[in-house]
C-alpha cells in the first residue's frame, strides 16, 4: 500500500525557519542587533567606508589599505554601462513613467547581464562569479540614476571614477558634486543597509541561484520581491505619513485613528525586531545631526505614537524601523521621494550578491513542498 509522506507543519512565510547556513550576518531580533560577517553593521557604519563594506562582504574580511585602494579603483571603473544598456535606457524609462526606476532597473539589469555575456553560475568558477557581481553591483547606480534622470527629463550624468561610492550616486543623481556632510549621511544609510537576514529579496535571489542561473537572473528576482511595498517600499511611505499629520497638535488625533481602524502606520514595527532597530537609532543619530523642523517633527511623531501604541496594544514591542528617519535623513540630503526605495537597492546590491556567491557554492537546488488542500483528488472529469 502506497503511504503519503508527512510534510511537517511550518509557521506561515516559513518565519523563523532555518533553511540553509550562512557565514555572511545575521539578525538577533530580540537583542536589537544585526552584523556583517563577525563586525557589528552599525560600527562598521560609523567607521569604515562603503567600498570596505563592499569588500568585506565578497572576501569575508576588511581591506588594509593598500586592498581599499585598490578594490575602490577596480569598482569605480566599472562603473560605466555596456553601449546596448546605454541606448536601451530612455525607452526603458519610458515605458517606467508610472513605476518608476526600481521597474526599469529589472529590464536594464536582465540586458546588461546579457550584453556581458553573464553565464550560469553553475558553470563558473569562484572569481569568474565575483566579476559578474562586481560589474553588476557597479553598474546598478549608474542605472538607476539614469532612469531618474531620464524620467524627469534630463540627461544623464556620467559617472566619475574619482568620487566613492556615495558621492558618485548623488553626483550621478543631481548632477552637482555633493556636500561631505550629505555625503556620510546616504554612505551610513547604504551601508547600515547592505545586508539583513533572509528577507524577502535576499531569499529569492538565493532561490534562483540554487537553480544555477546567471547572476543578473539572480538580481532581476531580488529586484522584483524587493518592489512590493510589504519589503521595501516604506520609506517614502513613513514620510506620508508626516505629511498626512501636517502638525504636532494632529499626532494624536491622527494616530489613534489609524491604529483603532485597523490601518498600519509605515515606518513602525518589523518581523524580526522586538527592541528599538538599531538601524532605526544610528539614522535619528544622523537626522538629529542636521535638525530643524522636520527633524523635530519627526522625533515628537515618533514619541507620540510609541506611547499610543503601548496604550493600544499593550505587550507589544512596537519601535520605529530603519524605514522611518530613513525617509528623514534622505529628505534633508535632498533625494527626490521617487528614489527612496531605488536607493536601498543600490546598497542591497551588495548584500543580494553576496548571497548568490555564496549560495552558488551550494549545488542542492532550493526545493520547498507545499500542503495541498483542494477538493479530495481524484474526481472524475466531467463530460464536455
């Protein structure tokens, strides 16, 4: 007699499900911490450069100086885009008037990893791998300011191998060279953001590397989870939020009314946090270093709504997330609210790369069962 195998029972969106071991992080919720490799995420935020950051994700340790000299000149070069991917991009932004860059970087991402040829990762070897993610990584603010740019109808700014990583993405993005203290301000965001656990997107990008695709396939999937607002969509959305309140004598009246109708307000709570984000503390740290109105405004919204969402819902932890003074700190350094979300992408990058490295040394494809619960099979077919 032929048995149906069990299928253990697992929480739902698999939370809290190990399915694979990783050497690159990880998020200790409860602790309100998260690291790089061994390195605490936000030290290494305070302290080193993006391009360190970068290379400790691919190479498993920090660069001297000699190494950061010479991965942040090998990455700059990179920089520029394929000719194909160049002429493609005003009608991919074209047809992305309404989505947006994030839309358009999935179709530029796909061509330019065709137009260089990307193969499988099965069939490659280490360093052969490391270069597709390289040139990919690279190329993603050059894409993605483009698209911007073009959509606003402009011209693109070339890229310049001279500026770092953060300088380059705002110069490419303004057309200006940035001031320095704007400049740290995005390269500690993008770097407290590089990498977070076995989210949405850096699991999918895992799946479909299991499969042995090319790294761009990889990238494109990552892409497409990361636009869903439920990942990462909020930080445009948390500033909503303070505009829809307008002023501190609406915050109450507001908040209460949203929390007793049911209604999520953006920028507050997270799956794995049970304690204050640690990326949510390092860019108030920031915001506060800039001041002014919004600034205030935002720290007096989040006070208010912590203390009505403990009245409310007593026993839960509910902070904000790095999705609020994200929004904050990307306002005051003068990003358009349309890049918000394609920002994280381009720090995100990194984080999804390193991911599919090192998944593609795995060669057991990512094979989950699902529980069927349908009508009882099999039924007989009806007559046409």
């Amino acid at each position: 007699m032929t048995t149906t195998p069990v299928i253990p029972a697992v929480p739902r969106g698999l939370a809290g499900v190990v399915v694979t071991d990783t050497a690159l992080g990880d998020v200790r919720g409860r602790e309100g911490f998260y690291h790089y490799r061994q390195f605490s995420a936000i030290e290494l935020a305070q302290t080193r450069g993006f391009e360190d950051v970068w290379y400790l994700m691919f190479h498993g340790e920090l660069p001297d100086r000699a190494q950061a000299a010479d991965f942040t000149a090998r990455t700059a070069s990179l920089r520029a885009l394929p000719a194909e991917v160049t002429e493609a991009l005003p009608a991919i932004a074209r047809a992305g008037a309404v989505s947006g860059p994030l839309a358009g970087l999935r179709t530029a991402l796909s061509l330019l990893g065709a137009s260089r040829g990307y193969r499988p990762v099965y069939d490659l070897d280490t360093e052969s791998r490391r270069a597709d993610a390289l040139a990919a990584c690279a190329a993603v603010p050059t894409i993605l300011t483009a698209l911007h740019r073009l959509g606003e109808g402009l011209e693109p700014v070339e890229p310049r191998e001279d500026l770092p990583y953060a300088a380059n993405y705002l110069y490419m993005l303004t057309g200006t060279e940035p001031e320095p203290d704007r400049v740290r301000a995005v390269e500690q965001y993008l770097i407290s953001t590089v990498d977070h656990g076995f989210n949405a997107s850096t699991f999918t990008a895992r799946v479909v590397a299991s499969t042995g695709a090319d790294l761009a396939a990889c990238l494109v999937a990552a892409v497409g989870a990361l636009s869903g607002p439920l990942h990462g969509g909020a930080p445009s959305r948390a500033l909503d939020t303070l505009d829809a309140i307008g002023t501190p004598d609406r915050i109450d009246g507001w908040i209460r009314e949203q929390v007793l109708s049911g209604r999520r307000i953006m920028g507050f709570g997270h799956p794995v946090y049970r304690t204050e984000d640690p990326r949510s503390r390092m860019l108030k740290s920031i915001a506060q270093g800039f001041g002014g109105p919004l600034v205030d405004f935002a720290v007096e919204v989040e006070r208010q709504v912590e203390a009505i969402l403990a009245e409310l819902k007593p026993g839960r932890e509910l902070h904000t997330n790095v999705e609020f003074y994200a929004g904050v700190v990307m306002e005051l350094c003068g990003l358009p609210r349309a890049m918000f979300t394609p920002t994280f992408a381009a720090a995100r990058v990194i984080g999804w790369s390193a991911n599919i490295l090192e998944q593609a040394e795995e060669s057991k494809i990512i094979r989950p069962a699902a529980r069927y619960i349908g009508t009882p099979p099999p039924q007989p077919v009806p007559a046409p």
